[in-house]
C-alpha cells in the first residue's frame, strides 16, 4: 500500500525514537526517503540500527544547541517525554526536566537556525477551563510546554504545532504496564489482571492513525500556533476495551473489577477533529480492529 502523504522535507529529528510512538513515526519517516535522527538518552542494543542516532539530555541547553547544529533537521518531531500519571511529589523533577526544559531548549535553538516545523506533543491531561489546575506533574509540564509553543509563536513567527494526542494503544507498547498490553499479557498468562472500577471514559487512538496525524501535521498549511487533537473523537470507558479483549482472546475469564483504586482526578475528555479535519486527517482504525492488530502482535511476540 502506497504512502498517502509525500513529504516536502528530507531531513528530520525525532526526540523520543526509542519510543512507542516514535519508533512507528521514525519508521514511516524512513520508508518515505527523509533522513531521520533519533534522539535518545543513552545507547541499547534494542535501538533501530537503520536510524541515525544521538545521545544526551534535552534538558541541557548544551547538547540541544550542538545537537541541531550538526543535524540541521528541516523538521522536529518531539515526542520525548516523561509519561507517568503518577501524583507523588517525586515526579515533579523529572516532568519538568524532561517534559517542558526540553520543550524550551528545542523551541530556543530551532528558532534561532530556522526550521520548516516544530511538532510537539501534548496531552489529553492538559487541564482547560478558567482556573486550570493540572491533575499531575506530567500533566502541568505538558500544559506549560503547550503555552510556550503559543508564546513563541506569538512572539517570534515560530513555525511550531502541537499534536494533543489522547489515549494511544497498539503493537509494540513500550511500557507493558500501561492497561492495553498489561491486559493482553495477562490473558497470555492465564492470568486475571487487576483492575480498578473502569468506569473512566477515554478516547482510544490506534498508533498508526497517531502516526499518520503528526505527518497530516508536517506537511498542512495555516496550522502553525495552533494545538491539534489527534484522537478518535470517541469515549470508550475502561470495562469496554478490557471487556473487548476479554471477548477476543478468553471469553467468559473473570475479571478483579475493584481491585486497584481509581487515580483521583481523572480526566474524561473527547478529541475535537474539526481542527484535524481542515487539513484532511481522521482516524481510520475502529477499536475493536485495533484491540485485534495489538493481540496478534503480542502473541507474536510473546515475553522472553
């Protein structure tokens, strides 16, 4: 199946390469002919050999100015970043670190050598409303890094947008603790996973369509200063998808609904497509397709 997007640009930065979502995009970005460097923090053998790589820390100013003076990457994809729902004041640090003072680092220094585009990532957890308050650390540093892409925006033309990406699943989830994959493995196990009420509703987005939005993104016209949902559009609650992995791979295995405690503050929020829509991207992967793609591929690749 022939690519749907051709790109005007033929080299790239990807920050968090090693990623879930950034080793789909950076694989993409490959088949299409764009040179791409993968930013990470340190070398493992896991990394794609067919990438180019860097090593070091985006929250030091040092690494991030050198780093895009030898690459010169026409565009950033930014998708680095430190994910954790967790509450607990040690979490503070590294979101900041990692999460807005790279964000800051990379807006800086692309605006002063000049970039085709900047994509960021937010999130779904960014707060909104008149009196926002953040539900987390990671939450607060993504709600920061979307003002500062505004600011620079305003203040300095800066090419940049931000891809506010909701809940995303698929192959090949890096951390096997988020709900999808610690579902399915458990399945795989014979196991009962543990669970708390689900009656949180979240929009579900498969990793290809995330992957087909940021590069909708690269490549659209009049979106710069904006932040773009890349969503599904719709809410599932957590009893449905587990449910629906339940249904696919061990009908009938009984479930510790009750078993965890549900996360204070949770949000419940939809991805708006019209923004997305304007330059012609919505997503293509139903859930329960989706949910079957992901299971085929953990039981491919089953845990060593």
């Amino acid at each position: 199946m022939n690519d749907p997007f051709t790109l005007p640009f033929r080299s790239a930065l990807v920050t968090g390469a090693s990623g879930f979502i950034g080793s789909a995009l950076a694989r993409r970005l490959r088949k299409q002919g764009v040179r791409v460097t993968g930013v990470a923090t340190r070398p493992r053998p896991e990394l794609d050999r067919e990438l180019e790589w860097s090593f070091g820390d985006l929250s030091d100013p040092g690494y991030v100015a050198q780093l895009l003076e030898e690459r010169e990457p026409e565009v950033i994809f930014h998708l680095a970043s430190y994910v954790t729902g967790v509450r607990d004041l040690d979490a503070v640090l590294p979101a900041f670190h990692s999460n807005l003072a790279s964000t800051v680092n990379l807006l800086t220094f692309a605006q002063q050598r000049g970039c085709r585009r900047i994509l960021l990532t937010g999130s779904l957890e960014e707060p909104e409303g008149e009196n926002p308050v953040p539900s987390s650390p990671y939450a607060a540093a993504k709600w920061a890094g979307s003002g500062y892409a505004r600011m620079f925006h305003a203040l300095y033309d800066t090419p940049v947008v931000t891809a506010r990406l909701f809940m995303v699943y698929g192959p090949d989830q890096k951390d096997r603790n988020k709900l999808i994959p610690y579902v399915i493995r458990s399945f795989l196990t014979g196991t009962s996973p543990r669970l708390s009420s689900g009656v949180r509703q979240v929009d579900w987005i498969y990793v290809d369509d995330v992957v087909d939005g940021y590069l909708a993104l690269a490549t659209a016209e009049g979106v710069e200063g904006e932040t773009i949902d890349i969503g599904s559009g719709e809410l599932h609650t957590i009893r449905e998808v587990v449910e629906e992995i339940g249904n696919q791979m061990d009908p009938g295995r009984e479930l510790q609904w009750g078993s965890l405690e549900d996360r204070p503050m949770e949000r419940i929020r939809v991805a708006d497509l019209s923004a997305a829509e304007r330059f012609g991207w919505r997503p293509k992967t139903p859930l329960h397709e989706g949910l079957a793609n992901t299971i085929d591929w953990y039981r491919r690749h089953p845990d060593p």
